[in-house]
C-alpha cells in the first residue's frame, strides 16, 4: 500500500514512496493548498482530507474560525514522516 511501510519492506520502497510524492509535485506549484486541493494531491476523498486536518501532527494552518490551508512541502514532510509510523515498523 502506497504510503505505508511494512517490516519486509526494503528501503527501496520508502525510495518509491518519495518518487511518487515528486511526481504528484509536478501536477501543483502552489505553496499553499486547500483541503480539496491537499485531498486531490494525497489521492484522498475530501471527507478524508478534513479528518486528517483534525489529527493531532497533521500540519494544517487555521486561519480564524473556518479556513483552513495545509503547506505543500509540511505535507510531503508528513507524508514521508508518517509513511514508517503507520507501517508496523
């Protein structure tokens, strides 16, 4: 599963996973993303966008009461980052 590491996994697949995220790095220039436009580039449904913006370490900028943004690079940081916690390690 894309995003996830499991214990017979090689490093090579955490190379894979980086790759992926370079190329979905092409389809936007924008620093700054909508929840949408975050849940288009993660391959997500919106719902699950939001959900992931109420987690504890998601990195989601709350602009007042209502708007929210999500940074590009903190996004493929956490991406990266959380691919060997939800794995199993």
């Amino acid at each position: 599963m894309e995003g996830k590491r499991f214990k017979d996994e090689s490093p090579s697949k955490h190379l894979l996973i980086k790759h992926n995220i370079g190329e979905r790095k092409m389809q936007t220039d924008k620093e700054i993303l909508s929840v949408p436009e975050a849940a288009k580039y993660l391959g997500i449904s919106k719902n699950g966008a939001y959900e992931l913006c109420r987690s504890k370490n998601f990195p989601v900028l709350r602009i007042g009461k209502k708007t929210l943004k999500i940074s590009r690079k903190e996004l493929e940081k956490w991406v990266i980052d959380n691919s060997y916690k939800n794995g199993g390690q």
